[in-house]
C-alpha cells in the first residue's frame, strides 16, 4: 500500500507540475483560456455519458466480486462506442457552428475540444476497469504513465503553440494513455484470483447510474465552470489567477483520488458480499485526519513560498491574497466528500448523493451570483465554493449516519 501511495502521489505531483509550469509559461489570460476551456470540454465528457460511464463505478466492482468479470470488456465497449458516436457528432456541429458564428474560436478547436471530452470520459471507464481489479500495480502504472505524458505533450504544446497546443498536447497525452491501459486489461481480465465467497445467481444490473450521472454533474460542474464564469465576470486574468488558487485545493482533491480508487471499490465489495472486515466509516476517520495534516502543511507552504517570492514574481504575477489561500485550503480539507459518497453508493444511496450535489450546487450558484451582482474580486468566487463543498460534506455525512445498514434503491428506480 505504501508503494501504490507513493507513485500515486508522484503521479499527482507531475500532474500537479504540468499545471504550474503552463502557468508560468502562458500569459494569465491565456492560462486562463486554456483552464476554462479544459474544464467546459471535462464536463462534456461527463454530460454526454448519460449515467453509463457514472453505473460502471459500482457496477464493475460488484461483477468482479462475483466472479463475472469477463462481463465487464462487453459493457465497456459498448458505452466507449456510445460516448465516441456522441462526441463526433458534438464536434462535427461545433465546428460548423464555429464556421459560421464568431464564437471565439475556430472549427480546428472545436474539434479538439470535442476530443478533450471524449478523452477525459473514456479515461474515467479505463478508471472504473482497473479500480474494480484492485490490481494496484496496474492503477498505479496507468496513472504514473499518463501523468508523464500529459506532463510532456501538454508543456511542449503550450511553449511551442500557447494554450492551443496545450490542448493538443493533452489529447495526445490521453490518447497515448488509453493506449497504454487498453493493452493491461486482457491481462488482468484472464487473471486467476479467488472470489467472494459470496455469489449473487442472478444478474448484477448496472444500478443508481442515472442518480449518480446526474449528481456527478452538479458536483463537478462547480470546479469546471467556475473559471468560465470568473472569465465572464472579472476576465480572463483573473481568470487565470482563479485558476493557480483552484490549484490549490486540487491537491486536496488528487490525494482523495488517489485514496477512493484504492478503497472505494474495496467497500462497494465489501457491502455487497456483507463481509465486516472493510469499514467505510473507519476509513473516513483516518482520511479525515490526513486531509487535516495535508492541508496544514499546504497552506503553511503556501505562505512560505509567498514570503519567499518563489518562483520569482510568480504571486505578483497572479496576485493571489492571504484570504484567497486560506479559503482554498478549507476546499482542500472538503474534498473528503469524495469518499462519503462511495460509503453511500455501497449501501445503494445515490439518492442521497444526488441531494447533497444539488445543494451544493445551489449554493454555489448563488454564491456567484452575489459575489458577481457585488463586484467582489477573485476571493468571492472561491468563497462561493467553499460554502457548496462544506454544504455537500455535511449533508453527505448526515445521510450516512441516518441510514447506517440501508441499501433502499426500488427497482423500478434503479
């Protein structure tokens, strides 16, 4: 487990890296072009799976647990077929839109950011096979190679070509990537391992995808949009310093990433099959206290960094405040939402996750419209997020305690 945290937090840090050294390499406007974009072409890829890519997250665990994981290739092609035909229909339309309206863009990009979308939405169903073999070795390798690679295309892109060829750089990253992983899974597929002992006899339906598709959107809507909307409402500057604070509490979010895809499955399973040897809610208390640490340490480091004026120039260039820090380091500490929501997928919640997305994203919503309708400066927007992720955790948490042992989904509902 050690060895899978360390390559996995190595990856997040190249990650990590390729974010701030396209930040220094773009003008902020253009950083702020290409953060908004990429975003806008991330939720795509999740508007256009339509719950299918969302139902593999519980759905593939379940399959491999009971033993029916030759099941999984057949699922998965056909939603990768799906979200292909989509979005080269959704390409093909923006780019003759583009040609005949001024959208800001040409046709050329319009395309590629089809091609973004496409990519990040079959990244998240390689994710989805791998997290459900709970090989570590394979997860790992997977996300150290794409971290490397997004790293290289997408800094030589931005340096060669600015944030368009950053773009570029990023769907030859993802398609290398893919690549990559397509050619692990047979492998792991034909693998000899013991199952669970115990076997479901009829059919695992592929459940609460709609519900989770849904409050996947609304949740990750507030860090894809909001810095389309910082661009719209202060420029594209500022745009770009929203961006460098979201990196930030990106950190936080990498290490809970890291974290769900280990455990996440582990607990799905784990519910299924009514083994007690995986507690969802003594893994929650662990990771609260190392988010906790974490996010000390990143906001303290922060700070160092400033008073130290390094990189050179880098905070003056952004103008990134004391308040702005300190807020991004509490949206860090939030981002343990991500593993209350699979404690309630185990147990068949998605409704509850769902709630707590649309009211997170409610609050976000109205948080930006005050500090938009108040002329407030970057801090408000950052502000407006806090607030949905600290509205989202609490009632997440509050679902888990109600309904400790409940699995309650209809299946006319599923």
């Amino acid at each position: 487990m050690s060895a899978y945290f360390f390559w996995m937090m190595l990856a997040s840090a190249l990650g990590f890296a390729k974010m701030l050294a396209l930040a220094q390499i773009l003008h902020p406007a253009n950083f702020g072009a290409y953060v908004s974009l990429f975003g806008l072409a991330t939720l795509a890829g999740m508007l256009l799976s339509f719950g299918q890519v969302e139902a593999t997250t519980k759905h593939f665990p379940r399959l491999w647990a009971n033993g029916q994981k030759q099941e999984i290739p057949h699922h998965a092609r056909r939603i990768a077929l799906s979200q292909t035909a989509r979005f080269v229909i959704l390409g093909i339309m923006a780019a003759i839109l583009a040609s005949s309206v001024d959208l800001g863009f040409d046709p050329f990009f319009a395309l590629v950011a089809a091609g973004l979308g496409l990519g990040t939405s079959l990244l998240a169903l390689m994710a989805s096979i791998l997290r459900a073999s709970e090989n570590i070795r394979a997860l790992q390798n997977f996300t150290v190679v794409r971290s490397v690679l997004v790293l290289a295309a997408s800094c030589i892109g931005g340096y060669a070509l600015g944030w368009q060829g950053a773009l570029i750089g990023d769907i030859v990253a993802i398609t290398l990537s893919l690549t990559f992983a397509a050619l692990q899974t047979p492998t792991l597929l034909s693998a000899n391992e013991e199952t669970s002992a115990t076997i479901v006899t009829e059919p695992i339906e592929a459940s609460g995808g709609k519900r989770l598709y849904a409050a996947n959107i609304l949740s990750s809507s507030i860090s894809l949009v909001d810095r389309s909307l910082v661009n719209l409402a202060l420029g594209a500057a500022a745009a770009g310093t929203y961006g460098v604070i979201a990196l930030l509490y990106q950190v936080g979010q990498i290490t809970m990433v890291i974290l769900t895809q280990r455990v996440g499955p582990l607990i799905i399973k784990a519910q299924f099959t009514g083994s007690a040897a995986v507690s969802g809610l003594a893994i929650f208390r662990n990771a609260l206290l190392g988010q906790t640490i974490l996010t000390l340490g990143l906001v303290v480091c922060t700070f160092l960094l400033q008073w130290m004026d390094f990189p050179p120039g880098f905070f003056e260039k952004y103008d990134i405040s004391t308040l702005a820090i300190l807020l991004a380091g509490g949206i860090s500490l939030l981002q343990v939402h991500q593993l209350l929501e699979f404690i309630l997928i185990s147990k068949d919640l998605e409704h509850a996750v769902l709630t707590a997305s649309g009211a997170s994203s409610m609050v976000f919503i109205v948080g930006t419209m005050l500090a938009w309708w108040s002329g407030l400066s970057v801090e408000g927007f950052v502000a407006a997020v806090f607030l949905a992720r600290l509205a989202q955790v609490g009632l997440l948490l509050h679902a888990i305690l109600a309904n400790p042992n409940a699995r309650p989904v209809p299946a006319d509902e599923r």
